[in-house]
C-alpha cells in the first residue's frame, strides 16, 4: 500500500473514531430528552385525569372545561386505569403488576412515578382527594418518539458514511497533493546511474522538510560521486602501480631467457625478480590494509604503547632522525592502541621525512599541550606545494615535486588511516623548498600517563 493511501486510511480511521463517540453521546441524549418529555407528558395527562374525575365538585365550570379541555388535547390514545385505596386488595395486584416494590413505595410518598411494561411507557399518580384516596396509572405508547428516533438513526448513519468516504477521498487528494514532491524526487533519482553522478535534484524553494531532504539527498549524491571517482582513480592508480612490477618481472625473465647466461647472471636476474616481488607484495598487503573496516582494526590485539620508547626505538633506524622529549620519566604517554599498526604509521612519517629532506636531520619532538600529547615531525626538504597538502592522503597521490623519488604513494593515506581510528588527528605544515612538519595530536581521551615501573613491551 502506497503512503498516500496509507495517510488517507490513517486519518480517515481517526475521523471515524471521533465521529462515532460524537453520534453515540448525541444519539442518546436525543434518545433520554425524547423518553424524559414523553415521561412529563404521561405525568401531566395523570394529573389531568384525576382533576377531570374528582375536581368537578370543586372547581367552577370554566375551570373545569379548561381542564377538559386539557384532558383531552393530551395524549387521546393513553390508557387510564383508576384505583381506590379503600380496596388494598385490588390496588395492591394491579400495582404489583406495573410498579416494583422501590417505585410503589415512592408512589405512597405522593411522588409521580415514571415506569416500563412491556412496550407501553406509563406514569403512576397518588391522588388524595375530599372523596378518598385515589391512584391513577397512565399507559401509552410512544411511537412519535420511537419515529423520531428511528429518523435520528438514520440520518447519524446516513452522515456517517457520507463523512466517511468524503473524509477518506479529501484525504487522498490531498496526500497525494502533499507527496508529488516526493514523487518528483523518486523519479528523478530513478534518473541517475552510475555514469550521470553529477544530476542534482532541484529544490522547490519552500525551505520546509522536503527541501532539507533535497539538500541532504545532492549532499550524499556529492560524497557517492566524489568515492566513485576516488575509486576509479584508486582502481586506475592499483592497476598502474601493479602492472610496473609485474611488466619488469615479466621483462627480466623474458631476457634471462633469450639464453643461456652464467650463474651470476641469473643471480642476478632472481634478485631483481626478488625485489619485485617484494614490492608487489608490499602493495598487496597496503591495498588489502586500506580496505579493511575501521571496526576490524579497532579489535585486533589492542594494548598500552608507550610512545616515547617506541619513538625511540624508531628514531634509532636512521642516525639522522633526532628525538627530544619533554615529558617526565615518571609522567610518559601511554596510548592504547596495535603496537605493529601504530609502528606503521608512524615508520611511515618519518620514512617520507627522511626521504625527500637529502642529507638534513630530521626534528621528532613529543611534548604536551593543552592537555594533549603532541608528536611532531619536522624535516627541511622539498615541501609541498601549497596546492596539494590536501591531496596528499588520497591514495597513490603523489606531489608533484616528488616524480625523482620512489615511492607509490599509499604510506599516508595508510598512516592517516590507523592515526584516525585512534582518534589521533594529523596536521601538516609545509613550505615548498623549506620544510615539511607533520603534527600527530593525541587527544586526553585516548591517552594516560604510565606508572613509574610501566614500560610497553616494543
């Protein structure tokens, strides 16, 4: 069932709901105001009929042609029935016949008395008169109510269903009124492929829900398109990277082969092989590692790093790197986090700084700051285009000025990666032709200060 028809069902249920408790609680009050009148009716014809019979020895003639009068005009069809107290016997089966023991007790107190029988409605009047004490029972039927009742039914029920099915048909036109805009951005949606990423749909200009759906719908289109042309070009730049090592392994057994060559030839020849094996091998595991969930990596053996001994550690694989820290010996950062993955990203930097810096030392500095614990990198190389610090984490992205050195292009955006699901955040400062400074900042959250005794097991 289509939402428009769900919405006129909806509210059109409610509209029933609402409807019926109206029409119940009027029908019965018409139902009690027709029965209470035709009740004062049957009390005043029982009035009437006791002063005709006992009140014309009482009253002058025109008074009592005026209550004739009256008798008459009230109620013709009615049933009379008259009793005389002075036989008990008569009275009381007569009685016992039309009133329960609580209304003839009521009726002895000289209260009118409003009663059921059978389909007849009926009012009980004590009389006390100069002749004696008289009761006078008045019984009629009520089909003048009943008919304007059974009318009031049908006209409740008549409207009814006319509100119903009016209310269901409004609410149809105007839900579906309300949902072409929707309808507008399905088909359109319907419009994009995979080769027609850049179609925005247009807003209506309303500025109510339904554009900020629009805008959020363009903003994720935006983000769908700009992945799929990040993956092109990371399938593109894979492809590319793979097809050199593969080209020169394939080359070199090609050559080893036209024929027969020495022993160290061929030696020759399998370590260049090596080399290039190694180097897709490499590959393959950053490109598989790119891949991965941030979820996946999060669980894989987390544990307290102390960074200041693993920097220290790292910093001893090339002389040129020079480590300096601020922190206390008894105060040292402690990050939880993959020991082999944090030693990745971090390689990673200071291999990139040591590469394009030539025979300049290399700065590594952690101190504390603001609460948090600062690691930073700095070299006095090549820079970076101020054009491209941006592009740089994207994936087999590689500045400009750096075409002289090898590389492929994944060992930021790797670093990034592992830094970003620790919830580090890595800045870069650069100059082109003057320095380079990569700030990796640990936030207080994801860090504590290790004991005295507490080292991490690098």
């Amino acid at each position: 069932m289509k939402i428009g028809s769900k919405i006129a069902l909806f509210y059109t249920g409610i509209t029933i709901c609402m409807l019926t408790c109206i029409m119940v609680v009027f029908y019965f009050f018409i139902y009690n105001y027709i029965n209470r009148l035709y009740d004062s009716y049957l009390a005043d014809k029982a009035y009437l009929t006791a002063q005709k019979h006992w009140e014309k020895d009482e009253v002058d003639e025109s008074s009592y042609e005026i209550i004739r009068q009256e008798y008459e005009g009230l109620l013709p069809q009615a049933k009379e029935i008259l009793l005389n107290t002075d036989s008990m016997e008569t009275v009381k089966d007569t009685l016992d016949k039309y009133l329960n023991k609580e209304q003839q007790k009521r009726l002895f107190m000289e209260e009118p008395v409003s009663f059921r029988y059978k389909k007849e409605v009926g009012a009980a009047l004590y009389y006390p008169d100069n002749e004696g004490n008289f009761i006078v029972l008045i019984l009629a039927r009520n089909n003048y109510g009943t008919e304007i009742q059974n009318h009031v039914l049908i006209l409740i029920l008549l409207l009814f269903i006319f509100s119903s099915i009016s209310v269901y048909f409004i609410g149809r036109f105007y839900a579906n009124r309300m949902l072409a805009p929707v309808k507008r951005i399905l088909k359109e949606l319907r419009r994009i492929r995979g080769n027609n990423l850049n179609i925005r749909i247009k807003t209506a200009g309303n500025h109510d829900e339904l554009d900020d759906l629009i805008t959020s719908i363009n903003g994720m289109l935006d983000r769908i398109d700009a992945a799929f042309k990040s993956e092109k070009s990371f399938v593109s730049s894979a492809s590319h990277e793979l097809n050199n090592p593969l080209t020169a392994i394939q080359g070199e057994c090609e050559i080893s082969l036209l024929k027969e060559r020495s022993p160290q030839e061929y030696i020759k020849a399998l370590n260049r092989i090596s080399d290039e094996s190694k180097r897709i091998s490499l590959l393959i595991k950053s490109l598989l590692f790119l891949s991965h969930q941030d979820e996946e990596l999060l669980k894989n053996n987390m544990e307290d790093v102390d960074l200041a001994e693993l920097l220290i550690i790292l910093c001893a694989e090339n002389e040129r790197m020079q480590f300096s820290n601020t922190f206390q010996k008894e105060n040292l950062p402690v990050v939880r986090a993959n020991l082999h993955l944090l030693k990745i990203a971090i390689r990673n930097i200071l291999n990139n700084a040591c590469k394009y810096s030539g025979e300049q030392p290399v700065a590594v500095r952690l101190y504390p700051k603001e609460g948090n614990t600062i690691l930073e990198i700095e070299d006095k190389g090549i820079g970076i285009p101020e054009d491209e610090i941006q592009l740089i984490f994207q994936a087999f992205y590689r500045a400009t000025n750096t075409r002289e050195y090898s590389g492929h292009g994944i060992g930021l955006g790797l670093s990034l990666k592992i830094l970003s699901i620790y919830g580090a955040r890595m800045e870069i400062l650069s100059e082109l032709n003057t320095y380079t400074k990569v700030l990796i900042t640990f936030k207080l959250s994801l860090i504590h200060i290790s004991e005295p005794t507490r080292h991490a097991q690098i």
